[in-house]
C-alpha cells in the first residue's frame, strides 16, 4: 500500500538507530578489556620470605648495623623489637626493618584521601608527612574527593580508570574487594609479600607477642591473598560503646553501681519516681544502641544480628534469649522506663536529650561523652557519668557480647594499592614505603607525630603531648581538629589507638567494658565470594527490615509478645537458612586461615 | 482553549500510493518552506537534548544487565530481567510501591489543590504591600534545608513537643506523632504542604497575573459579583496551567525522594513510610548495585510513563488541553 | 465600586487567614535565624519553639562562615553561574517554547514528544557522567551550565502561556511584516512577562541551589559555587567523626557544627530573600492585553 512512505520512516528509523549506536560507543568506549578470569584456583597460600637479616636489603643495598641510630638516624633491626627510648612494654609491638631511605632519587605517589579541615588547606601541610618525607624520600601528593561525594569520586574513578596509585579508606569496591583485583584496579600484595618487600608486616604477622594468631588471619582472605593494608591496633582499646551510668543521680539517689538486671530495674524505677523523668535512653538500630553495644540483649545470650556463638553462626533474633529481652525491654516501657521518644530520636535529638537532664543511662560512644558532658554541665554543674558493664540476668553468667574493635580494623579503614603503580614503575617501591608504616619506629610516627614536634617520651616510660597549639587557650581548638598536624588517624599502620587526648571518663570506659569478655562477637573480616555476597545481601535486606521493625513494635506493645515464634518463622521464611548456611561456611573458611 | 496536539488529515485514504507518497512530501517540502525560522528557532533546544538527554539514555539499559562500573556498557553481561525480579521478590515490594503512590498520591491532593486556592486567596487581597510581604514570607520554607525541616518535625511531634502539648491542653495524653504509622502521611504530606505551599502558588499566581483584565471589566459590567468572577473568569483563566501541571504531577507518581523520609521514619512507620527510594537506599547503594538500581529507576519511569499516557488523553478528551 | 457585606467579612477572614499563615511559615526561617546567633552549648541541647536566640548572643556561626577565604569567591561563582544560565536557558527556552505552542509546523507533534519522553527515561549519573568527561568539560564551568540548560518542565509550562497568547496580536504584528524572531521578544514575552519572570526565577533558584553536579566535576575549589562551599565548611566541622574514636572536645569546638548549619543556611537564603521582591512586581499585577496591541 503505502509503500513510499514507509520508505522514508524506515529510513529515519535506521538513521536513528545508527546515530544512537554510534552515541553509545563514543560514550562508553573506555570499557573494552575482557573480564577477567578469577587467578583464585592458581594462587597459592603466601607464604612467609625467608628470614630478613641473613639477606641484602631489597634494592642490593647492605643492610645497617643494630643500633639506635644506624639507619639514617633512625633505629633498626629487622628481627627483635628493642626498647630504644625507656618507654613503658606497652607500647613496644614492632621491628625495624626498613633501611632508610626508601630511594635515592625522590619519586611521588599520588595518594586518595578523604580529608577536609578547618585549619589546614590539605595533608601537606602535615608534620608527619613531612617527616616521613624526609626519612624515607617518597614524596606524598594529595587527591581528595568532593567533601561528601567520596563515593560518587571512587565509582567515577573506576569507571574512567582515573586511578591515584593508593586509595585510603575508599569505599566499598563494588562487587567485593576482591572484584577489585579481578578487574585490575586494585594491586594485590602476595608477590611482594613472598619476595621479601614487607618485612615489618611479615614480622608482625608472625611473631607479635599478643595478637600474631588473629593479625595473621585478618590480614588475608580464605585463600591466603594479601591485597589490602589495614588498620592495626596494636595497642588496641577494644570497645568504644557500651552502657553508661548517671552517677551523680546514683549518689543521690543511694544507689550503686547495677549489676543484675533486677539492679538495673530496680535503680530505673526509683529515677523515675524521684526525678520524674523517663531514665533510659534506648536505640535499636542505629548508633550506641542495641545493635552495636547489644545492650542487655546479651544479658539474655542473644544478639541483634549475627553472633558466633562458640564457633557456631546464629541470628541473635531466633533465640530464645532475644524474646526474653523483648520481654524486659517491654514490661521497662510499658512502666514508663524508656524514654517514650526513643523510636523517633535522632543523633543530635538523643545526645541533647541526655545533656538535657533528662536521662539516667545511656547507650554511648565514648568519643560522645566529651559534648555531652560539657553541655550537660552547662545547666546541671553536678552532671557526671560513668561506664558500667551488661548486667547479668542469672547468678554466675558470664557475658560474651559488647561492642568490640577487633585488633584488624574493619573493612572501612583499609589502604589499597593500585594498578597505576605498576604502570608508573613504582610498585617495589611503595610497598617498601607502606611496610615502613608497619614498623615500630613508623607505626610512633605515624600514631605521635614526629618526637620533640608534637609529644615527647618522659623519663617515667610514658608520653605526653607538646604540640602549642593545643595549649592554646585563645583559639580553644580541641585536640581532634588540631591532631591531622601532626598524626594520622584512620590510614593503615602500626597503631597506638589511645595515643589521644581523651576525657578520664573515656579512658576508664574502655577500661571497665573491657572487663567482659566479646567471645561471641563475629570476626570483622569474614571474606564472601561475590555470589554468596550477592545472595547474602538479597536476604539479608528484607530480614533486617523485618527484624528492625518487629522488635520495635514488640517492645512498644504495638505486636503482643506471643507472635513470636510467628516472627521467628517469618524470618526463616525469608530465607534465614541459607544465609545462615553462608556465615557459617564463611566462618568455618576464616577459621581455616592458619599458619 | 487552545488545541495543541497535531492531527494528521484522515480524510486522503483513498489516494494511491504513489499519490500519497508524492503528496506527503510536498506537504514536508511547503512546510519547511513556511516554517524554517521556526524551526531553526527550537534547533537549540533539540540539540540539547539529543546531546544531553539522548545521548547518555543508553544507560537505562543498565538496569537489564549485572552491570560493572569497571567494565561499562558495553563490557557487562545481559542478564534479562534479573534486577526486575531481585526487587519484586521482596517481601516489601509491595509495601514500599504501594506507599509511594499513597504518598504521592495525597500530595496530589492537597499539595496541588493547596497551592492554587491560596494564589486564589492571596489574589483577592487588596492590599499590594500586605500582598507582596505574604507571597515573600510564605516562600521562604523552600529555601530551608531538608535536615533543617525534618529537626523541627521531629522535635514538634514528640512527646513534650508542641503538638504534644496541643494534645493535652485538649485532654488527650501526650505521645510522639511519628512512632504511629498511621499518623506518617498526615505529617510528611503536611510537611510538604508547609514547606511547598508558597512556593508552588508562585507559577499559579503568574498564571493568575495573565489574565486579561479587560474580561474581568466586561463580567463587572455584566453585574458579575466576585465569587461569579472567579468561577467564570478566573478559574477558566488559569485552567490550562492548572491542568497541564496536574498531567505532570500524575505523571510524578512514583517519584518520591529518600531524604526527607529517612529522616522523619523507623522501623515503626515502615508499615507507612517506607517508600521505594528508602528501601532502595536501605540495600546498601554504597554497594553500587547499579543494574537494581537502575532496574528499580526503570520501573518507576515505566509507571509514571504510562500514568502520564492515561492522564494525557483524558485530559485531550475531556478539556482539549494535553501535554502533547 | 462598592464591596457587598459578604465581601467585606469575606476580605477581612482571608486577611486573617494570611497574617496565620505567614506566622507559621516564617517560623522555620525565624528559627534558623534565632539559632544562627545562640549560645553554641545550649544549642545543644534545647529543642522548642524557638522565639528569642538562646543564651548569649554569638556571631561566632557566622565568624566561622566569612573566615573562610573561598567564600567571596564561591559568591562570585554562583553569581557567574546564575547569571549565565538564566540569559542561555531563557533564550533557548523561549524561543523552543514559542515554536512549540504554534499550531502549524508539522514537526511539532514529533518535538514534543522527543522532549516529553525524557522527562520519564534518563541514562543515570553514570552515563551522564561519561558524556561531561567525553565532552572535555570536566573541571570547567560549562559543566555545570550546559548539562542543564533547559528544565522540560518549565518548557512545557512556558508553552502552555504562549499558546495562551491571542491568535491575533499575533497575525496582526505578521501583517505587519515583523519575523517570528522578532513577535517572539516584542510581543510574546511582555503579555507572557508574568509566566516569563517565574519561569526565570526557577532558573536562576535552580542554579542558586545546585551543588552536586559541581561537587562531581569540578575539582578545581576557585570554580566552586557559594553552596558547595558553605557545604564543605559544614562537614570541615562535622562532629559526627570526632564521635567514634574517642577524641575528647576539651572545649567548645565540637558544639559549633549546628550553630554553623544554621549560619550557612542563612547565609545562603538571605541574598534570594533580598532579590525576590523586584521580580514580584511581574507576577502580581494584572496585564492589558489591549495596551499592548500595535
């Protein structure tokens, strides 16, 4: 019929589909690499170099004599870790391997960081990166993402391949961290590790006198791959949330220190009826709350999310402890316990309504308490606190659940080398720079700042803190927005996690939550293949919806308490079962990890 | 009214082929002769959003594959319908469409009506300096952070906040308004209204400016009183944008964003609150789960897409002003 | 002309009715204001209706705010980046709108079409990502005005009050011997000046508010907008992060961060506030149409 015609709209549709095509692949040209193929089945576990002080340093240079100042003013040996300053055993967690200077001839890295701060124009202008500087002859070049769209910058870098040559503490690789190797963005480390480049590392692994066992496991993957350089505490200040304690109520009120629940209700009920208020600040799901500091739910040996209870993997929700919590954390509601708020608070709501005066115990992170102590003494100049340990609920419980940093810190405080190193040529050498941060001698750099600029050792085997600015009462800066200066905080190094000026009430908390035990906290660094992440996240987004939002309607009455074992099969309905099949498997796999 | 659809002539079915061809052309070649300056006048515009909108459209059909940000478009394998389905096996998948339309939904009903009775009201007054000062102040909300708006919510609507205390001065007890479900879209529906009112009343108010004057002459000489004058001048005035700016707001119907419902929300109001971009946010987009997210986009542009579709041609129908 | 009784007591409800409304919606901003000059400490911690600053007056938020270098030029920025933007989508917007809402080109059917379906499928960040760097813009101002130049919305809107226009005036200025070109900016836009000044006014806002797309593009801080900075300065003295590591504030400092929420908010309303009332004027009157013919 209409032939003609349809000549014409043919050819403006194939005119059209020619113009999108060739759109299409102006635009997404930069992906043209095959994907590729997993090297897991061909890896071998890594294995440890050979022992340092036999050979020649890595570049064929001699090694330096032991001593104090034999490596270019700096101390070294590579096989002992030696009290050169009279400091106190404890803070003594290293060797000395590297042999200073790094190069000869300067090179630059280009490092990622997030970083924004009102008193610097960025980390140049740091002390310790200056001094780092000078020993080792690495120069350090800065990137930063837009102030809040770090993720948004990572994703757009991969994507572009607009890679720096480290990444510090980017966000999650999508896909898994391990996808980052697969896809030749991320550098991974086992051939130098086994070449002999990271003899602090390696000592550390083997051969801390604490924490070698599970440094060693947290460091790699199932398979043994050594990809990322984290976070390590060797001085390490295990919880940084759990319960507090109004004392200066208590004080009034008679009252001790709980330690039962039957303590803890009794000591509630009479804060409220002698300061009429509703005295405990609760949150479920997000910061200081249950989900982090599991409070009083361990009480009842069940747990918000998942817990590892002797070895065995189990959603704290389907035990029987966890309807016994429910059923305290309702009868303490419905008496008018809780704070009748605690489901809408949010984070700057919950402290101010604790400084307010309006709260006798809390769920807190000890960096909090510093605010919330000077607010609160603003209005009420008795306002004091103090950290208090779970209560048990029956005679001679031992509790095996509060917040814990393990010594490894989490996947969010990880350094990455890239792809780009090897381009550049500098892979030897960045990793002989980075494994300087994980002697002793790096690791205090990195945790004090340069001796004699920002703190001193005393003749007592202590330090202290010398840095003027921090002394000055004029410009009344805190000790967190003056520290980037002089130290670093969340890279990845040989760490002293105290080495910071904290409140006494912090310190003691630490101090007094680490009294109990964490046994049956998982371990951070549990490793997924991206299948069993993929399908672990699928399920696990509706049970936590669902979890969240039940518990929450138990413990204000909304849902009576007898619905749940209805709530326990709906969450093994959704597919609990497998996921807990995958912990399990993956856990059993870490445990694996040995030496 | 004005027609602004395009009709085809109907009547040329019986010419031949050849005719048709020959003459469909020439109708081409006349109208590119009369019109050229016109044309040349959206060139601009087209440009545009061949450049800027067509061009990166392909990535729709991100949602289609397991998509990896490494190896882009043309490096990440198909896998059919595989994100579609992820979403919708969710228990929650209902819940979450269905209380986004529900939202949206009473936004439209009274955050659109809302809006043009007050430029209505406001048009009534007299008083240019009263006038001018009202239409500034009640604007001003729009300008106010989200997390600044959602702070004072959360501190009026809790248990010693000020609703709280209307509540009591009524002889009811004082709880927080935002751990009931049944209160969240009142409240996130009147936080809009609150926020938006003014500033949505500016475009009918313009509209409302338009109006030739010398009608409302014309009916005040008919003997028109005022509440005649608005039914039959004004609102006829104003019908067009009104209707054209309801055919958009219906086609928004699944467009509801995260960030003021993550934080006026919890897990006790999910049963209400929880919409698609919260849920979606919940899964972890930190994850980069771009085929989902994309998949979950698509769905929601699909929906709007057709709703638009059915509201156009009602519209076309019933009042002969459409979108297109 | 005389007011019946019923419209008298009508006026006098709908006065009242404004006077309620503009208390409430003012309070927000009042709000903010009052916090903006309060005592850091116990801003902390007392929530309320908020009528009077709290505690000590303080300029501190606002010190905070101006010491920062890249303020003057993040004003600078957005002032470029508005004032651009605003000319170029108006005249393209315009002239598109104009086209579009003329009943006789046979192509208009199919434009609109084009340009309403994007208003419902998009590519996503990524690919929108990919066009700017392919294009060669990446840290460069057009980045941030071209990706954007015209809203769909307010083309559409814009079409809708030139299809308003009377056929006549139109014909007439035709006859005259004027070209479209020329009917466009001497009729069209002064009978359509109320839709016109509004349609503007949403560019002008839109690109006064923008901050992510130059957060994503623009690595250089020189070419930063006022938002964007005022954002960075925000999250500089976040202190959320000092919370989880157990820094102790051994003074004030951790307070500021909501005394500075509420001084950048402020800094970053008052100029609209102050611009809006000279655009009113074209939106609140009425327009006779007979003036303007010939």
């Amino acid at each position: 019929m209409a032939k003609s015609t349809l000549n014409f709209k043919i050819i403006g549709i194939v005119l059209a589909v020619v113009l999108l095509a060739v759109v299409i692949f102006f635009v997404a040209r930069p992906a043209q690499e095959q994907v590729v193929e997993d090297p897991a089945q061909e890896e071998p576990i890594a294995e440890d170099p050979a022992d340092p002080a036999a050979q020649l340093n890595w570049d064929g240079r001699p090694l330096p004599a032991i001593g104090r100042d034999t490596n270019h003013g700096r101390p070294f040996n590579p096989t002992e870790k030696v009290n050169w300053d009279g400091r106190h055993e404890r803070f003594l967690h290293g060797v000395n391997a590297t042999v200073l200077p790094v190069v000869e001839d300067p090179v630059t890295l280009t490092l990622w960081a997030s970083f924004t701060s009102p008193i610097m124009e960025g980390l140049h202008e740091s002390y310790f990166f200056k001094e780092l500087e000078a020993r080792t002859g690495v120069r350090t070049e800065f990137v930063y993402p837009p102030v809040g769209e770090a993720v948004t910058n990572f994703n757009m870098r991969i994507a572009a391949h607009d890679l720096p040559h480290i990444f510090v503490t980017p966000p999650p690789y999508p896909g898994g961290e391990w996808q980052g190797v697969v896809d030749e963005i991320y550098l991974e480390l086992t051939p130098y590790y086994e070449r002999g480049l990271m003899p602090n590392f390696s000592w550390m692994r083997n051969n801390h006198h604490l924490f070698a066992e599970e440094i060693y496991r947290d460091t790699m993957d199932d398979e043994g791959r050594i990809f990322f350089w984290p976070k390590v505490d060797v001085v390490p200040s295990h919880p940084w949330s759990g319960l507090w304690v109004r004392t200066d109520w208590l004080e009034d009120l008679g009252l001790e220190m709980p330690e039962t629940i039957d303590d803890w209700t009794h000591m509630l009920r009479t804060m409220r009826d002698e300061k009429n208020v509703a005295p405990l600040a609760l949150n479920v799901s997000l910061w200081y709350g249950v989900a982090y500091n599991y409070m009083f739910v361990s009480s009842f040996e069940a747990g918000y999310d998942w817990i590892n209870k002797d070895g065995e993997v189990v959603f704290g929700p389907t035990l029987p402890g966890y309807r016994q919590w429910l059923e305290l954390m309702n009868k303490w509601h419905a008496e008018g316990l809780i704070d009748p708020d605690f489901p809408a608070r949010d984070f700057a709501g919950y402290n101010a309504h604790i400084a307010g005066g309006n709260i006798g115990a809390f769920g807190l992170a000890y960096g909090e308490i510093g605010p919330i102590l000077t607010a609160g003494r603003a209005i009420d100049p008795d306002f004091s606190a103090q950290a208090v340990v779970m209560p048990t609920s029956y005679a001679g419980q031992v509790i095996r659940l509060r917040q814990n940093n393990a010594i490894v810190r989490g996947r969010g405080n990880r350094e990455y080398f890239t792809t780009r190193l090897v381009d550049d040529g500098l892979d030897d050498i960045a990793v002989v720079w980075k494994d300087y941060w994980f002697s002793q001698d790096g690791g205090d750099l990195a945790s004090y700042g340069p001796e004699g600029v920002s703190f001193r050792w005393l003749p007592d085997g202590e330090y202290e803190w010398i840095f003027p600015r921090l002394f000055d009462e004029e410009e009344g800066l805190d000790f967190w927005t003056i520290m980037p200066q002089f130290k670093v905080h969340n890279w990845a190094y040989l760490r002293n996690s105290l080495a910071y000026m904290m409140t006494p009430e912090a310190l003691q908390s630490i101090e007094i939550w680490g009294t109990q035990s964490a046994d049956w906290v998982m371990p951070d660094h549990l490793a997924f293949t991206p299948e069993e992440e993929a399908e672990l996240a699928g399920i696990m987004v509706d049970v936590n919806t669902y979890r969240d939002e039940m518990t929450l309607r138990f413990i204000v009455g909304d849902e009576p308490l007898g619905n749940f074992d209805a709530f326990v099969s709906t969450l093994e309905d959704m597919g609990l079962a497998r996921a807990t099949e995958i912990m399990n498997a993956s856990l059993d796999r870490y445990f694996a990890r040995g030496r | 009214m004005v027609l602004l659809n395009n009709k085809s002539n109907k009547y040329q079915l019986q010419a031949t082929s050849a005719q048709l061809s020959e003459s469909w052309f020439k109708k081409i070649s006349i109208d590119w002769k009369k019109y050229w300056p016109l044309y040349m006048m959206v060139l601009p515009a087209v440009l545009f959003y061949l450049v800027w909108l067509y061009g990166p459209m392909w990535g729709s059909l991100i949602a289609f594959q397991d998509f990896s940000i490494r190896h882009g478009f043309l490096g990440s394998p198909f896998v059919g319908l595989e994100n579609f389905i992820k979403f919708f096996e969710s228990p929650f998948a209902f819940r979450v469409v269905r209380n986004t339309v529900m939202i949206n939904f009473w936004n439209l009903v009274f955050g659109f009506t809302l809006p043009i009775i007050f430029a209505l009201l406001l048009n009534e007054i007299r008083n240019r300096y009263f006038k001018r000062v009202v239409q500034t102040i009640t604007y001003m909300p729009y300008f106010i952070a989200v997390i600044v708006v959602a702070g004072l919510l959360v501190n009026f609507t809790s248990s010693d906040g000020i609703f709280a205390d209307i509540t009591v001065f009524f002889g009811g007890a004082p709880t927080n308004l935002l751990a009931r479900p049944e209160l969240f879209r009142t409240i996130f529906v009147g936080s809009e209204i609150w926020q938006f009112m003014g500033w949505n009343s500016i475009i009918f108010l313009a509209a409302l400016a338009a109006v030739n004057t010398e009608l409302y002459e014309a009916a005040i000489i008919d003997g028109a009183s005022k509440l005649k004058q608005i039914y039959h001048v004004t609102i006829p005035g104003i019908m067009p944008t009104i209707i054209i700016l309801l055919i958009l707001q219906v086609g928004s119907i699944m467009n509801l964003g995260f960030e003021k419902i993550i934080l006026l929300y919890n897990p006790l109001t999910f049963e209400t609150g929880d919409v698609i971009s919260s849920f979606v946010f919940r899964r972890g987009i930190e994850n980069a789960e771009f085929g989902f997210s994309a998949a979950v986009g698509l769905f929601n542009s699909a929906v709007n897409f057709a709703m638009v579709i059915i509201a156009n041609r009602i519209s076309a129908v019933l009042t002969e002003t459409s979108l297109w | 002309m005389r007011q019946t009784s019923g419209e008298k007591v009508f006026s006098v409800f709908n006065y009242f009715l404004m006077f309620i409304l503009c208390v409430v919606m003012l309070y927000p901003i009042w709000h903010v204001a009052m916090s903006s000059v309060s005592d850091p400490v116990r801003l902390f911690t007392e929530r309320g209706i908020r009528l009077l600053p709290i505690g000590d007056l303080t300029l501190k938020g606002y010190e905070l705010v101006f010491q920062n270098p890249n303020v003057a030029i993040g004003f600078m920025n957005t002032a470029f980046y508005v004032g651009v933007r605003t000319i170029l989508s108006m005249v393209i917007t315009v002239m598109a709108a104009y086209v579009l809402s003329r009943k006789g080109p046979y192509w208009n059917g199919a434009i609109s079409k084009f340009i309403i379906f994007t208003m419902y499928f998009q590519g996503g960040i990524i690919p929108f990502f990919l066009m700017v760097r392919a294009m060669g813009l990446m840290n460069n101002r057009w980045a941030i005005i071209l990706p954007v130049l015209v809203s769909t919305w307010n083309l559409i809107i814009m079409r809708t009050a030139f299809a308003g226009i009377p056929e006549s005036l139109i014909e007439s200025a035709k006859i005259d011997g004027a070209s479209d070109f020329r009917i466009v900016w001497t009729i069209v836009v002064p009978v359509a000046q109320a839709t016109v000044a509004v349609i503007a006014l949403f560019y002008a806002v839109t690109m006064w508010n923008t901050w992510f797309n130059p957060a994503i593009f623009l690595t250089d801080r020189a070419l930063w907008p006022i938002q964007l900075i005022l954002r960075e300065i925000l999250l500089e003295h976040a202190a959320v992060t000092a919370a989880q590591f157990g820094a102790a504030g051994v003074t004030e400092q951790p307070m500021f961060h909501l005394l500075l929420q509420y001084s950048t908010i402020m800094v970053v309303t008052v100029p609209i506030l102050l611009i809006y009332p000279f655009l009113q004027k074209y939106f609140i009157s009425g327009v006779m149409i007979g003036s303007i013919k010939g």
